[in-house]
C-alpha cells in the first residue's frame, strides 16, 4: 500500500537534534502541514502557524494579553482559503537567498532552513545548548520578506521591531528560556495599519 502524504524531505537542517522538545514539535508539526496543504517545501509561514499553536513562551511574548496571537492564527488558518492561495504550488523565497534548493536541506525553502540556522546562532549566543520558540520567533521576524513576516505585518505586527524587541530582551541564561521576557512584561512591539 503506497502513502497518500507526500514526503518533503527528511529532517531538514543541521540544528533540528539541537531543538528543545517543543520546538521539536513545532517542526514536525509544521512539516505536517506543509503536507496536508500540498506545499513542495515547510515555508517560514507554516513554521510560525506550529510555532505559535506548541509554543507557550512564544506566545505568551508575542502576545502578553493583546489579541496578537489569535488575530495571527486568524490570518494563518486562511492560508488554504485566501491570501495564501498566491502561495499554492510555489516556493518560498524571500530575496534574501538563494531560490535554489539548498542540497543540505531538502523539503525546507531557503527562508525556513536559514530561520532555523538562525535560531541555532541565536540560542548559542545565549549559552543555550536547545534552541527555543523565542529564538525561533526572532529569526522569522528577523527576514522581512518571508512568508511569516508577511503574516506579522497583516496582524499588525511589525517584524523589525519584533526582533529588536526580543533581541534587546535577550538574557544570557543556560536553559532554553534563558532569554524569555519576564512573566507580565510581554514584548509588545506597535501595531501598523496594514491596508490591502
């Protein structure tokens, strides 16, 4: 009997033995739905879906009580049924990659696997030894073109000073939440009018 999911690849970079066990989850759940909507490839998009669905700390700063993370996950679920439609069938490139496939990192764009490089570099300037959802988060937010700082933007939320924001709450701590923004001080970078 032959599978009816599609395989994109197997685990994609480098640093995926490095996660923590929920951003662990966040990968593999973002590889499940890379398949079930169809995708060649786990765009930084579906990367931020799982991330913010797994990953309590991640949401916890993004949001800090603010409507953030539903009106993101709002604009997430749409992906099969609007705006990501223009999505369907292409790859992710944000322009500040190569749109080549990366040989290293097969079923992942260019953008997702250099996010998750991102986020390993992130978590190691922190003395981490895992990478978090926080780093994650930063690394997505760091790429203004991709596929996830689109979403941030239409949610309201600007990426750059989303990533300054967790940069500057960035501890040096040992352990996976080392630089989490303390409990009640969410980062909460300006809301933009996103008109389109």
């Amino acid at each position: 009997m032959q599978s009816r999911t599609r395989d994109i690849g197997p685990a994609g970079t480098a640093c995926e033995d490095r996660l923590s066990a929920e951003l662990a989850s966040v990968v593999a759940g973002a590889r499940r739905r890379a398949v079930r909507d169809g995708d060649r490839q786990i765009d930084t998009a579906h990367l931020l879906h799982t991330l913010l669905e797994a990953d309590a700390e991640a949401r916890l700063v993004l949001d800090g009580g603010t409507g953030r993370v539903v009106r993101l996950l709002g604009y997430l679920v749409q992906r099969t049924i609007g705006y990501g439609l223009r999505w369907s069938g292409t790859a992710e490139d944000s322009g500040a990659l190569s749109a080549l496939p990366d040989s290293r990192a097969p079923g992942w764009s260019p953008p997702a696997g250099a996010a998750l490089e991102g986020a390993y570099t992130r978590a190691r300037a922190r003395g981490a030894d895992r990478v978090a959802g926080v780093d994650l988060l930063a690394a997505l937010a760091r790429d203004p073109d991709c596929r996830a700082a689109e979403v941030l933007r239409r949610a309201g939320v600007d990426p750059g000073l989303l990533a300054a924001s967790l940069d500057a709450a960035h501890g040096r701590g040992s352990e996976p939440g080392g630089g989490r923004v303390s409990p009640g001080k969410a980062v909460t970078p300006p809301r933009e009018n996103c008109h389109e």
